[in-house]
C-alpha cells in the first residue's frame, strides 16, 4: 500500500512539476495519519490555551522525533502518535509498526545495550575482586600465600607488617636514588646496578628469612627424629642377634646331649648283646 500510495504521488509530480507536493504525499503515504497527525507536541500559549507543534515536517525532524519521543517511552513511538481509527486501510499496518518498534527496539536492542553495560560493570567489579583479594591474600615483595604460613612461627600479617613491608623497600630505593655513589656498601651498589636496569633479580622471590628458619629447625628435627629412630633399630638389632646368639647356644647344647644320650644308648645295647651271648655260649 505504501509503494502503490509513493507511485501514485510519483506520478501526479511528475505530470504537475510540483516538488513540494512530492514530499507532503510521501508524508501521507509513509504515515498513517492525517494533518493533526504530526503535531505531537503541546506548548502553553500566552492566554493559557495550548496549541499543537508541529514536529514531522522534514524527514530530520521525523527522525529525531521519533527517536526522541519513542525511546522515552514506554510503550515506543505509539504512545505518541495518533490512535488509529479501526475503519482506516492502515489500521492493521499501524498497529504492525507500533509492536515491532515495542519489542525490536524498546524490548530487545534497550535491553542489549543495558546487558552490555551491566555486563562490563561486573566485569570491571569481579576483576577489582580478584585484585583486592591478590592484595589480602599474597605477599607483594615474595608472591608467597597466606597458606605457606599456616603452622609457622611468623604469621603472615607479621611477615607482610615487618619482615616484607612494601613502604620499607620503597624507602630503601629512594635511599639509594638520593644517596651519593661513593658511598655505597655493597648490597646497596647491586640494588643500584638493578634498579638501574630495571631488574627485579634483588627481590626474594617465593622466600623468606622466617619460612627460611622454620625450614632449618624443621630439618634439625627430622635429622633428630631419623637419629633416634636409628639408634632404637640399632639396640632392636643387637637385642635380636644376643637372642639369636642364646637359641643357637641352645641348640647346640641340645645337639650335643642328643648325641651324648644316643652314644650311651648304642654303649648300653653293646653291653646288654655280650652278656647275653656269654650266657647262652
């Protein structure tokens, strides 16, 4: 109906000469309303009476109008324009118009741009999360977790509070900055000579004095528990070979009076056999 409405307004320009014509029917034909259509807005006039303003002249001011007026609204552009009477041709058209522009861009393309933004706040709030829990939860200086801590000596608020203090290495690098070269010690000339060439090699990565000394007792200990547990092996050992020492004694003593019985056994029968043929003879 539209392309049938512009062909028509086409071709009456064309027989006439009329530009302006032109341009008011494709109006009529692309909207579906009439000349009060377009005046959609109200302004108050001196005596108190309002009169409407037009603001669908131009194809530009149709434009921001419709951008202006249906995207401020609830319902999209057909809040604002005209009701359509059910005796029009374009009744059922309009109604089309003002449910797709509801739902394409009041429903679906508002709540796209609101999920990207929404979206990228979280984002940026979950990575703020993640940063300030690194914070917390990870020395800055050796990178070592609350966890290599636990069952220490040194907590690791003390280790993060005085042994890796950050503001104390931040002094110490401006130490070095303002102090004059020559009289350098020697950790201070290499930290300079790292500093220098942007080296981090000076840092004491995944160490600490603290984790250091508890790892040395810890070792003394093991090495104490290994010396105790081998030396009670040892007297098990030598308890078991005095007792083994004892059987074989034993053995021996049995063996040996088993073949002294036997040898007094075989004696005996001897004797028992001559006598017993001196007496028959």
């Amino acid at each position: 109906l539209l392309g049938v409405k512009f062909s028509k307004a086409v071709v009456s320009t064309q027989s006439t000469g009329d530009c302006a014509q032109l341009w008011d029917d494709v109006k009529c034909a692309c909207l579906p309303q009439n000349s009060e259509s377009t005046e959609v807005a109200a302004e108050e006039e001196d005596d108190g009476e309002p009169h409407m303003v037009r603001m669908c002249d131009t194809l530009f001011l149709c434009i921001v109008t419709t951008l202006n007026q249906g995207l401020r609204n609830g319902g999209g552009i057909g809040d604002v324009l005209r009701r359509a009477n059910v005796t029009e041709l374009l009744f059922f058209p309009r109604i089309l118009y003002d449910m797709c522009f509801f739902f394409v861009v009041i429903i679906i393309v508002l709540n796209l741009i609101f999920g990207v933004i929404i979206d990228t706040f979280a984002d940026l709030r979950s990575e703020k999360q993640e940063k300030d829990e690194i914070l917390r939860n990870t020395c800055f200086i050796c990178s070592l977790d609350r966890g290599a801590f636990d069952n220490k000596t040194v907590s690791f608020e003390e280790h993060f509070r005085m042994e890796h203090n950050l503001w104390h290495y931040l002094y110490f690098i401006v130490l070095i900055k303002v102090k004059d070269p020559t009289e350098f010690t020697g950790p201070e000339s290499y930290v300079y000579e790292m500093v220098k060439n942007k080296k981090l090699d000076w840092f004491p990565r995944m160490r600490a004095m603290s984790l250091c000394s508890d790892e040395a007792e810890s070792d003394q200990n093991e090495y104490r528990d290994l010396k105790l547990s081998l030396e009670s092996t040892k007297n098990l050992v030598e308890a078991l070979s005095t007792q083994l020492f004892e059987l074989k004694d034993q053995m021996t003593q049995q063996r040996k009076q088993k073949q002294r019985t036997s040898l007094l056994g075989g004696i005996t029968s001897n004797q028992s056999l001559n006598l017993g043929q001196s007496s028959s003879n």
